[in-house]
C-alpha cells in the first residue's frame, strides 16, 4: 500500500492537469469576508 500511494498521488495530478477547466468568480453570490473569494469551475467541451 505505501508503494502505491505515490504512484496514485502522481497520476491524479496528471488527470488534473490535463483537464480543460474554465472558472468563474461566483463571489457576489455567497455572504463571504473580505479577501474570499467563491470560484465555480466547468469542463470545457
């Protein structure tokens, strides 16, 4: 299991940054302090 564990750590990132995501700052709809930001994410097609 340890041995396994970076190999999948490793291969998440990489699913992950091969995505197309576009983000949208959703902050004026949600009560939030000052300085948080809200961001809302969809895969590109």
């Amino acid at each position: 299991m340890k041995k396994i564990f970076p190999f999948l750590l490793l291969f998440n990132i990489f699913v992950i940054t091969g995505q197309n995501i576009t983000w949208s700052n959703v902050s004026a709809n949600y009560n939030m302090p000052l300085g948080v930001e809200v961001f809302s994410g969809k895969e590109a097609s």
